[in-house]
C-alpha cells in the first residue's frame, strides 16, 4: 500500500474515532479510490489520485459533538494552510485537505466557519447535488461516505464546464473521470439511475451536461437515455 | 506547455507551497531535546540543542509530567516536520527536473 493511501487510511481511523466519520462526505477524484474498493465493475476507473482530497463537511453542521479538526490533523503531521479568502486547508507531502461547503444563494467568496470545529470552509457551487444520494463504503473496517456513482459523474461533467480556460488539464480530467464512471454504471445496468437524475436536474444544468459531452463527441450516450430534451 | 507538464507545473507549486508552510510551523516548535540528569536521587531537565558546532545545554529544572510530556511531543513533532521538509526537497528537485525549470 502506498504511503498516500496509508495516510488517507489514518484520516479515516482517526475521524471514525472521533464520531465524526458518518458525517463529512469524500466528493471530488478521491471517490474513485473508494469506488474501485466497493465495485467490483470499477475495475476500469482510471487509477489516477490526485494529492488534494476533498471534504464536504455540511453535515457537521447538524452534528453536536464538537472537535478540534485542526488539532486532529496536527497530530497526523498536517499543517495549516490558509488559502484564498481564509479557507482552511491542511497541508502533508503525499496528500492536502480541503473543507467544502454547497454555496447557497448568490454565493459568497468568504469562507463559512463551522463553530466548534476549528475551521472555515470553503463553499462551493453545485456541490449539494453530490449530497441527494450517498452511498457507504467499507474501507478497511470504517464506512465512508461518497456519493453515488451516477451523482458524481453528471456533477463532474456539470463543473467541467464552469471551470476558468486556465484549468483546462482540470477540465479534461473532469470529464474523463465523468466518463469513465458513467461507462461503469451502464456495465452494471444500471443506466436508469442516471436517466432518472437527468429527468429532475435543473435545465440549466442539464444544458452543462450536454455542453460537455458535446465536446468529446458523447452527445448519444445522452440522447440514448433522455432522448433530445 | 502540454496537460501532463501543466499538471507537474501545478504539484511544483503546492510542493514549495506546503514546504514553507513546514519552515513556519518548525519555527513554532522550541529547538532541542529534553536531558534528564539525576541528583541525589532527584531528576533535573536540561534543554539540550545544537549552535554551529557546539552543543548547548540550558536549563530548565524539575519539570511536572505535563511539561515533560509536552517537550518529548515538541520533539517528535519536530523530527516528523524535518522528515516532511525532506520529503518536499526531493519532490520539488524531482518536480524542476520534469518540468525543466531551471533552479536559482
């Protein structure tokens, strides 16, 4: 096992611990680590991480029992380090930590503080539709949340098209991941799930579904399943 | 600039990043190691720590098994900061050398 893998693995441990565990959500590439441990179909996700693992951490906010996650991740060898606005984020040599937050309204750039927990997260446009259906999976004895499958492609081919030209790497790997995960779900037959999610997504949103898969010569996957809406 | 160096290019800059975020947090750690010496039964601290090539020792008297504790963890806290700035030396040697960015 990696020492990457080890240490996401130690984090793990340690919110569990700490009761937290059921309540912060790994979104972002990192899911596909936990996709390919709970599919046995996920043999053909792309094995590629990145160093930056992302939490959502909305469902803290309903959770009483407060902890020092700044202390928590000090012990682990992690250090602060404060982006942007004053987001925090948590800084080792094979991994870095962000807090994230759906972004509610007009938006704002100012971080969210979450009280009792030590740390100001950063929100984040389009993230609560990873957080309409969640999945457990069992790493190594500890349930870790992740969304489903099919939430998690269609919100990445949906944010592959919010992205600045200057992230146009990210943008590719958005999409490929997308894809790849997409490709999946249809090998377990289970495409109606994502027929069903794009049947009650936004128009909006769909529309940023179809500008995606348009530039990488998808469209029909989507016609397949929702005709031409 | 092709996708894959623009990707290196980016984990370059989180290396340097995180590194001096490592030198800021290792100058909040107190330098030195705790020594332990035995008088006449009573045990007494002394701080011992490096200046150029001389060994220093300052001292700190009876400590409470707290203070203790919290110097040994300093010290470990210490050694893993070190190891970490280690690590990121290599990765950012390694980093300049793929994407060809000349060091100053």
């Amino acid at each position: 096992m990696s020492e990457q893998s080890e240490l996401v693995y130690r984090i793990i441990e340690m919110l569990d611990s700490e009761g937290i565990l059921h309540n912060v959500i790994v979104v972002g590439s990192w899911c596909i680590y936990f996709y390919r441990q709970h599919y046995k179909e996920a043999d053909t996700l792309p094995p590629l991480r990145t160093r930056d693992i992302e939490f959502d951490v909305s469902p803290l906010r309903n959770f009483p029992h407060k902890v020092d996650i700044i202390d928590l991740f000090n012990k682990l060898g992690f250090v602060l380090d404060l982006k942007g606005s004053g987001f925090t984020n948590l800084a080792h040599p094979e991994l870095m930590i962000e807090f994230l937050i759906p972004e509610k309204g007009r938006g704002t750039d100012n971080p969210i503080v979450l009280k009792g927990y030590g740390i100001n997260a950063q929100p984040i446009r389009y993230l609560s539709l990873l957080e309409d259906k969640l999945i457990t999976v069992n790493h190594r004895g500890h349930m870790v949340t992740v969304p489903h499958p099919a939430w998690f492609s269609i919100h990445k081919l949906i944010i592959s098209q919010r992205r600045p030209a200057s992230q146009k790497n990210k943008t590719e790997n958005d999409m490929k991941q997308a894809i790849a995960v997409w490709d999946m779900i249809a090998g377990m037959g289970e495409q109606k799930i994502i027929q069903d999610l794009l049947n009650n997504i936004p128009r909006g949103w769909l529309k940023l579904v179809k500008q995606a898969l348009g530039k990488v010569d998808q469209l029909e996957r989507l016609e397949s399943i929702i005709g031409n809406k | 600039m092709n996708a894959v160096q623009g990707v290196l290019y980016e984990e370059l800059e989180n290396s340097i990043r995180i590194k001096k975020r490592y030198i800021e947090a290792l100058l909040q750690i107190k330098k030195g190691c705790l020594r332990e010496k035995i008088v006449n039964g009573k045990r007494y601290f002394y701080l011992a720590y490096r200046e150029g090539t001389k060994v220093k020792y300052s001292y700190l008297g009876k400590l409470s098994e707290q203070q203790i504790k919290e110097y040994r963890e300093n010290q470990k806290k210490r050694k893993e900061y070190q190891k970490s700035i280690r690590t990121l030396n290599q990765q950012i040697k390694y980093l300049r050398k793929v994407v060809n960015v000349r060091t100053k």
